[in-house]
C-alpha cells in the first residue's frame, strides 16, 4: 500500500469536524480510510477486530468519552501507532500532559493546517520504529546463526582436506566437493591474494573480504590459523559472514537516531555512527556508566542538546541478563518550533495567540484570575528620534522588568507593538496591583540609556478581575477600555476596574 493511503481510526462525535479533518488530510495528498468512533464500548470493540490502523485521531472531550481514556485503552494494546490530540479548548498544560502519557501531537482546530505536517511527521517516525524493529530482530537472528563454514586446507598446495558441513551446505549448494580440489576453486574471492598472503605469513584475519555465493557477492571476515600436523602444513579457514551484519550496519548507521546497545553491566555492544558523533569514540566492552546520565525514557540533554530518550530492555538467546537497546532522537527542532509558534522573537515572552488561548481558557474555567493590560508610553519618539534599535532595546527592557515583578504562575506577552498583558491565575486584584506597582516602581528608579542618550519610560494600565460569566472577548475590551482611560487621564498610571 502507497505510503499516502492511510488507515485512520477518527474518535470524533461531531460530523462537521470529521469532514473538515478528511478533507484537510486530502487537501495533504492523503487517500485516507476513515473508521469514526465516539464511545469507549466502540473502541474497544475496533481494538478488538484487530484492524491496523495507521493513525489514530482524537478529539479531547466527547459526550461520554475523552481522550486521555482513549490513550489508555490505546496503550494497553501495545500497538505502536501514532496517536494525534486535536481539540479546540486544549491548553499547554493538558497538550504537555497527554504527550507525556503517550500522545504523539496535538493539533487545535483552529489550526488545521498543522494537521497534514503533524501526520507526515508521526507517520514517517513510526515507520522508522517499524523499521528500527525489524533490523533489532534482524540483529538477534544473525547472533543466533549456525557455526561459520570453514575448510581445513593443505598449506602449500591449497588442496582441501576437510570442509566443514555449513560450507558444503552453503557455498556448494549440498554438493561434495570434486576430488583433490583446491580451496579457491572451491570459494570464489573477489580478492584471493590476501587470503593467500595469510597463508604465506602463517595466519591472521582479512576482514570484509567478498566472495561469492550463487552468483551473488557476499561480505566475510576470513580467519587463517596455521598448523603444522606429522610433517605437513594445514590451514583451518574460517569464512565468517557479516553480509548481514554488513548491510544491516550499513543500515543502523543511515538511522539519523543514535542507537547503542549495552549489556546488562553497561557495557557496549553496539553503537551507530550517529551515537559516535553524540558521544564521541566508542568502542566495544567501553564502560558506559558515565555516559548514562539519564534514568529512563523521556527527555534528556546532552551536550546542552535536547534528546528524547527510548530505553528498550531485550535479552539474547541463551542469555539469563537483560541487555538494552538506547535511541537517542534529538528534538532541538522541535522544541524551536513550540518555542517559535508561542513566544514573541524580539522580548522571549509570549505571544499574541498563546495569550488569547490562555484568557479564554481562564474566562471558561471561572478561576480568580486578575488581566493587566499595559501600554509602553512615548514609545513612537524613541523610535523615531533613536532608531528602531533603541525602540527594540527599550522593548526588552521593558519586558525583562515585567519578568522580575511577576510570580512564576503568571502569564505575561507582548501582544502588539508597544502593548503588553499578563494574567494572573489564582490572585486578587489588590495581589495584582502590587505587582504592577513593583513594575511602576522600576521604570521610575532605572532611566532608559540608549548610547548615552537618557530616556524616563513610563506604562499607562488597565487593570481588573475576569467577571463570572463574561467571555474573554469582553474581558478583554473591558480591560482595554480602563488602560485607555489611564492614557486620557494623564499617562504613566494605572485604572482598576
């Protein structure tokens, strides 16, 4: 099946959302088949049909359903399918807290165009994690293998004495060998001489060395011991094949995640290019103890580097400990684009859009919570008489300011050119008006300088507590109104109301 057709399980009771996601998902180049589910009873039952699913996506509250259940139930099956939040009232702390249970992504509806990205993205991960597993198997089958097929072979003369069955099995295809055949007559090397230089010198090893098998090349690492036996010089050679190895290698290393495996005294097994480029040189029995820094899946840094961790214990045949298989992803870039998508780029605060979902979340959920809306006064003049550079500067300024007033529950953006707003979660209008009065406090004692040019910033701000029942629109204008009777009133004030 094309990699654009895709299975969906849509947990979703309104049908309008349904059509509006299908069609942004074919807008995407996505031929998709859509189940659409809005009960527990009937997820459980479409879990029990054992469909394969591609992509599971749901709504965060229903009727009689919600998503954090769904993750639940999902879970337990240990299917590894990308599960997708969408709602249109989550906010960061719940969208934070379902991915930490689990969830892939989260996408507001009034977002959609997140959405095709989003699938793209979880849908290609998981097809790396499908493929991560089939090579981990891949490895665990080729350390299971039968014994290396090997000849013991007259030294001087190259005459076989003895092959092993592995090789008659292997490389003659069950055929015993023609009488008094030489070794290489028998085994077709792409490069016979450094096996012969190993003869000549009494042993060693000539590592991927290629031969061929039916007509197609394979990868070894022959291995020569030298003895001498009543008179007479022989030679055990083994051909160990890593063609799989080899490829599978190959494979691992073209993997962008760094994945290493340690035993179960932390010792390295295994490692990808790409944890060597992490973690620097590594090589096989190193103790990764120091290294190990983190304690479990989740998220850690490296290097002042953001990775997401995956810690997969697994035991090799015949072994009584566990061993672990480590990936580390790096998530700088995702991390940037949260940060990009929420946070003003010139002050870091927040900005516009998270501030308005955080004061309609506020507004619905009837908490005490106290909005400032703040103008910086005689903004336009330092623009125009010091540059933009010194209205930018006095921007930052001005928020860092805010940052040291405010508690660490509260929320403060920049939500316009010289406009600021914080909300205050949990506070009454007489704990946001010290606040603000500390705010006040600082722009009198610590004048502006800009390249030796001095300038007094003032704030004109309306204050005042989010009223039962009143939309954030509303609370908003409100707010907005008393913040401009500040300005009428004679700047460099605040008005509660």
């Amino acid at each position: 099946m094309s990699e654009r057709n895709i299975r969906i399980l849509l947990i979703e009771d309104s049908e309008r959302d349904a059509a509006r996601l299908a069609m942004e998902l074919r807008r995407g180049g996505y031929v998709t088949e859509i189940t659409r589910i809005e009960t527990a009873l009937r997820l459980h039952e479409e879990l029990a049909r054992g469909i394969a699913f591609d992509l599971v996506i749901c709504d965060y509250c229903l009727p009689t359903f919600s998503a954090p259940e769904a993750l639940r139930m999902f879970r337990e099956t240990e299917l590894d399918v990308p599960f997708i939040v969408v709602s249109g009232v989550v906010g960061e702390e719940i969208a934070v807290e379902m991915m930490r249970s689990g969830a892939q992504d989260y996408v507001l509806k009034e977002n959609f165009a997140r959405l095709v990205p989003a699938v793209t993205r979880e849908l290609r991960e998981a097809r790396d994690r499908s493929a991560r597993r089939e090579a981990q198997t891949l490895f665990q089958t080729i350390l299971r293998s039968s014994p290396h097929p090997s000849a013991v072979i007259d030294r001087d003369s190259g005459r076989v004495v003895h092959l092993s069955e592995s090789l008659i099995n292997r490389l003659l295809g069950r055929l015993p060998p023609p009488p008094d055949a030489t070794f290489f007559e028998l085994v077709s090397f792409s490069a016979p001489e450094r096996v012969r230089m190993l003869l000549d010198r009494g042993g060693g090893s000539a590592l991927y060395l290629v031969y061929v098998v039916d007509k197609q090349n394979r990868v070894a690492n022959v291995r020569v011991n030298v003895v001498n036996h009543q008179g007479s010089n022989y030679a055990n050679v083994v051909i160990e094949d890593i063609t799989e190895q080899h490829y599978l290698k190959a494979a691992f290393d073209a993997v962008a995640d760094a994945v290493f495996i340690t035993s179960s005294t932390k010792k390295l097994l295994y490692a990808n290019r790409a944890a060597e480029d992490i973690l620097g040189v590594l090589y096989f029995g190193m103790d990764m103890t120091p290294m190990l820094t983190f304690s479990g899946s989740g998220p850690a840094r490296i290097d002042d580097q953001p990775y997401d961790v995956q810690i997969t214990p697994f035991r090799f045949a015949g072994e009584t400990e566990s061993s672990t298989i480590i990936t580390l992803r790096n998530i700088a870039q995702q991390e940037e684009l949260i940060e990009a998508s929420t946070h003003d780029a010139l002050t870091g605060l927040y900005n516009v859009r998270f501030f308005e979902e955080a004061l309609s979340d506020h507004a619905r959920s009837g908490r005490s919570t106290v909005l400032a809306m703040i103008d910086l006064d005689f903004f336009k003049p330092i623009n125009d008489e010091l540059g933009h550079a010194a209205g930018d500067e006095a921007l930052k300024r001005f928020a860092t300011m805010i940052r040291s007033a405010i508690r660490p529950t509260d929320v403060v953006a920049r939500v316009g050119g010289d406009e600021f707003a914080i909300l205050f979660p949990d506070a009454t209008t007489e704990d946001a008006r010290r606040i603000v009065t500390r705010v006040y406090d600082s722009l009198q004692s610590i004048p502006f300088d800009y390249n030796g040019s001095a300038r007094n910033l003032s704030c004109s701000c309306g204050l005042g507590a989010l009223r039962h029942g009143e939309s954030a629109a509303e609370a908003k204008q409100r707010i907005d109104d008393a913040l401009y009777a500040a300005k009428r009133n004679g700047r460099g004030q605040f008005v509660v109301v």
